[in-house]
C-alpha cells in the first residue's frame, strides 16, 4: 500500500512539474509573440500551441490539486457528523470520484482515438489534436488512482479510528 | 418522465452530492453526465462527457485564467503588497486607524495586479494584522479589515471573477475590467468611511500610529508608480486591442516578474510556490468550469433556462423586484455551495432572463461581482474570513464581527449600482466602442 501510494504521489507530483513548466511556455511563447509581432515578425501558431500547452497546465495539474485538497466542496454539514461517518462519506466520495475520472479517462482515450482516426489536425501549423485527448485521458486515470490512495488512507484511518 | 420533474430529479441529485463531500466541480460533471445520460441517451452523454473537458481544457480563451492568476501570485510572493502597504503605511499611519485606512489603500493598489480575492486577504493578513497588533489595534478591526479588503479584487481589474463570467457570457473581459474600476474605487471608498466612522466611536480599536517624515513619504512611492505602470499597459493593451486578454495576462505576469526580480524579491522558492498556488487554484477554477459545462447542456435539453425565465417573467413584478430576487438566489445559494462554483453553475441560467428584461450584461457582471464580494465574507462560506483565520490563528467569530460594519457600506454600493447603471457602463462605453 504504501509503495503503490508513494508511485502514485511521485507520478502527480511529475505531472504538477510538468503542467508549471507548460505555464511558463504558455507565457514565454506569448510575450514572445506579442514583441515580435511588433517587429511584425509574429510566430505562426501560437493560438493553437498555447491552447495545446493549456490542455497540459489544466489536465497534469489535476491529480497533485487533488492531493493538496485544492478543490472547493461543501464540507459544514459533514463536518458536524460523528467522525465514524464523516470518514465513511469521505471514503464513499473519494471512490465516487475515481469511477467518474475513470469514465472520463476511458471516454477521452476513445475521443484521442476518433480525432486519430479522422486525422484531425490544428489549421495552422498542422498539428495533430489526439495527443492533446490522450494527454487528458492519462492525467484523468492519475487522478483516479490519486483518488483510490486517498480512499485507501482513509478507510485505514476509520479503522484505526474503531 | 416529464422535463422538470427529471430536472427536480438531478437537482435533488446533484445537492445530496454537494452535502456528501464530493467535490463541486466534479458532482456537477457527474450529474450533468447521468442527467444527459438518462435524456438522450448513453452513447451521447459518454461522448458529451469527452468532449466537453477536452474543449474546456484545452481552450485558449481560458488560459486567460491561470495567467492572471499568476501575475497576483507572483506579485504577492514577490513583495509588491508589502511595498505597496508601506507607502500607504508613511502617509496615514498616524491617524486613528490609519494602519486599517492604509491597508486599504495598499489593497486597492495591489488589485491592480492581483484578481484573486483569498490570495489578497492572505497577503495582507501576514504583512498588515501584525502590523495593527503592534500599535494595539482591535483583533475585530485588524481581521476584519483584511478580510473584507481582499474582495475588492473580485471588482478591480483584473478581477478572476470578471474573467471567469465573460468567458461564460461571451461578454467582452476588457469592457468588464472597465466596468469594475468605478464601482471598485467607491466600494473601497465605502471601506474607508466604516473605518473613520468605526474609530470615530471607538477610538481605542484604533490607535495612532508613528507619524513619517516627507521625505519617507516620498522615498516609498516608486512601487506605486510600477504597479500603475503595469495595470495601464495590461488594461490599456486590453482596451486598444493590442492584446488578447491571455496576451494581457502573459505580459502582466511577464511584467511582474521583471520587477520583482529587478527588486531582488523574487527568489527561485518564492517563483516556485507562486506557480504551484497558480496551478492549484486554476485548476481548481477550471474543473468548476468543465463540470459546469457538461451540467450546463443538461440544463439546455431540459430547457432549464427558458423555465428559469417563464417563472420569473409570471411573478408580474417590477423588473427591479427580479433582480433582488435573482441577488438573493446568489447570496443564498453562494452560501451554501461556493460562490464562484455558483456563479458558473447559473448565470448561463439568470443571464438570458436579464438581456430578456433589457439590461446590460456588463452592468449584470458588475452586480454579479459586487454580490460575490458579499458572498465570500457572510457566513457559512465565508472563504475570506476562513483564511484569515488560517493565516492569523484568530477564531472566526471574531474576523465575522470585524466584518459586519463594512456589509452596511457594501449594500449600500450594491444599490447604488443597481439604481445607477452608468456607474459601471460609462468607462466601458466610453472608452471601448
């Protein structure tokens, strides 16, 4: 458990580096473009490259925002429930959410394939647009994997707890 | 089983998610998945469900999110609202409440480059309650002061909020920056007229501090004079469009981070922890956005919108009436789910009913904003008060009384703006045709 646990968290925290180094491409490429374009020298694509890179900064930063407990719930009713059941609901939840990101990743494998398939490409320089799905559908099934070492902990701090 | 008793159904739904723990950005994309699901048919909501985050994702119109969202990052882990508060600090220090007045001011300044409210209140609370405590100011005045000074960001450019709700509304993100400047000004001057009232009739909460000398004054200026220079190239390149607003933010967060580096503030640490907070909270806006977006096309096949509108057209009351009754759905249901998370699940639902009634999506924004600012410190969700408790170990019944004097000054701006429109759209209108 705790090597499964410890390669889970390696793997979003790979992933968090990853999505900040597409961050500072994203702004890197922009105000690059933004002064050659005065030059009138702007570089072709940038459009489609920063929305490539975006794909990477949003899906890769998923799983460790997951960790770091960085999304928003609703959490003044469970907190007034007895600490046996605000544990079980937080495991409930946690698996919840592994089955969705798991359709989402199982879903966005097969919309990669598709775009695969139609050779779907950006208009400009041409790039290919299922990398981007399957860049998305990896970080997802990371996030649900995140999301079973969350539920895994928890479940064995409810029976610590009893 | 008819359109609204299955949309009744998936609300039901979707609030048993919300009071379980699950996550909202991800209850709303599993109801809205099961919800299309049940509708149309399976195939189309496995295939909605793909479609929808990759779109999300992996648009370029939303990457205007975690650019602006780095540039108050990298500002507030760099020193800006440090230097900021201390030039405020050398001009009004020495009145009675000064310290909180000067808070405010270094606030307002720091909004310009800084659209995230909790990251604000944050900031302040660390540089400014200390301070406050040094002079002996009340933990209620010094609290709540920085609490309530962190949601001017909600209104000033480049407000999160703002970009968030002209991504949803397809309304122009330069004309809301615009639109907020006004009313955030007067909100802020609403701040300062509780602060000089509040110590006027207490006088102990806020006691004098050291006076400075001219010369002081002036040597801690040119941090202003950056801040502004950076605020007019990134809204003026907006406003002449020289820039796209992903454009705007990559060069404000470029401009940032020159000057702080040029100051020595920022180290490779503090570069680093401010590109971890800008992935962790866009990440966390932009998974609100796509589950909103896959529960949004549910909404759209069960015509929630037109319901929305049918019922709210039937009440046969004063178009004015509406829009208290559509503020009071925001500032209830915000209290209970998180208001940017509420704002993106219904506006797309309220807006229509607005444009319908003949008002500007712009000023809608603005009311939108001026409700959120609201939100974020009222109880239960009080997000501002939750981090300032965080930040200072103060308990957050006491940040809650040192908040409710500013709500007086909040709803009265609030009125002001809903009574006046030109206070939001003169700016936008004109200055952007």
């Amino acid at each position: 458990m705790t090597g499964f646990s410890n390669l889970v968290r390696l793997t979003a925290r790979l992933c968090y580096t990853l999505s900040g180094c597409a961050l500072a491409g994203i702004v890197l490429l922009t105000v690059t473009d933004v002064l050659l374009r005065m030059l009138k020298h702007p570089i072709v694509g940038t459009y489609e490259l920063v929305g490539l890179l975006s794909a990477v900064v949003i899906g890769m930063s998923i799983p460790q925002s997951t960790l770091d407990h960085g999304h928003v719930l609703m959490d003044f009713l469970t907190n007034r429930f007895p600490p046996g059941l605000k544990i079980f609901l937080e495991v409930f939840t946690r698996l919840l959410g592994m089955i969705l990101f798991l359709v989402i990743s199982w879903n966005l494998w097969c919309f990669g394939d598709d775009l695969r398939t139609a050779g779907e490409v950006s208009l400009t320089l041409q790039i290919p647009q299922f990398p981007v799905a399957y860049c998305i559908a990896v970080s997802s099934l990371i996030q649900s994997l995140v999301l079973l070492v969350l539920a895994l902990e928890k479940r064995k701090k409810r029976f610590s707890h009893e | 089983m008819s359109e609204l008793a299955m949309l009744g159904l998936i609300l039901t739904f979707l609030f048993v998610l919300f009071s379980l723990g699950l996550e909202i950005g991800f209850a709303m994309a599993l109801a809205g998945f099961l919800g299309f699901g049940i509708v149309v048919n399976w195939d189309a909501a496995f295939n909605l469900l793909a479609k929808d985050i990759f779109s999300v994702f992996s648009s370029y119109g939303l990457t205007v999110i975690p650019l602006f969202v780095l540039m108050g990052q990298l500002g507030a882990n760099g020193g800006v609202a440090r230097d900021l508060y201390n030039a405020a600090y050398k001009f009004i220090g020495h009145v009675p409440g000064g310290l909180a007045i000067g808070t405010v001011g270094a606030a307002t300044a720091f909004k310009a480059i800084c659209g995230s409210s909790p990251a604000t209140a944050a900031t302040f609370a660390s540089i400014a309650v200390p301070e406050m405590d040094r002079y002996g100011y009340d933990k209620r005045l010094s609290c709540g002061t920085v609490a309530t000074v962190g949601t001017l960001g909600i209104l000033i450019p480049p407000s999160v909020v703002l970009i968030v709700y002209g991504i949803l509304t397809e309304t122009s993100i330069g004309k809301l920056f615009l639109a907020g400047i006004i009313p955030g000004f007067i909100m802020a001057g609403s701040f300062v007229v509780t602060l000089v009232v509040w110590t006027r009739i207490n006088p102990k909460i806020g006691p004098a501090g050291e006076r400075s000398s001219w010369s002081e004054r002036f040597k801690s200026l040119p941090p202003i004079f950056w801040v502004l220079f950076i605020f007019l190239i990134v809204v003026g390149g907006l406003m002449e469009g020289l820039f796209t607003p992903t454009e705007a933010g990559s060069v404000g967060s470029f401009g940032v981070l020159i000057l702080t580096l040029i100051k020595k503030e920022m180290t490779f640490p503090r570069l680093i922890k401010a590109i971890k907070d800008t992935l962790r909270i866009s990440c966390m806006v932009l998974t609100l956005i796509a589950g909103a977006t896959v529960l949004g096309h549910f909404f759209l096949i069960t015509r929630t919108p037109y319901y929305v509108a049918t019922w709210l057209e039937g009440l046969a009351v004063p178009h004015l009436v509406i829009m208290l009754i559509i503020i009071a759905i925001y500032l209830i249901g915000g209290s209970f789910i998180e208001h940017l998370a509420f704002l993106i699940l219904t506006t797309p639902i309220f807006l229509p009913v607005v444009v319908k009634m003949g008002y500007d999506p712009i000023w809608f924004g603005i009311i939108v904003s001026v409700v959120t600012m609201i939100g974020v410190i009222i109880p239960p969700m009080a997000l501002n008060a939750f981090v300032v408790s965080g930040v200072t170990g103060v308990h957050r019944s006491v940040i809650y009384r040192g908040i409710y004097p500013f709500l007086i000054g909040m709803t009265i701006c609030l009125f002001l703006y809903l009574l006046f429109p030109q206070l939001s759209l003169w700016l936008p209108y004109h200055f952007m045709r």
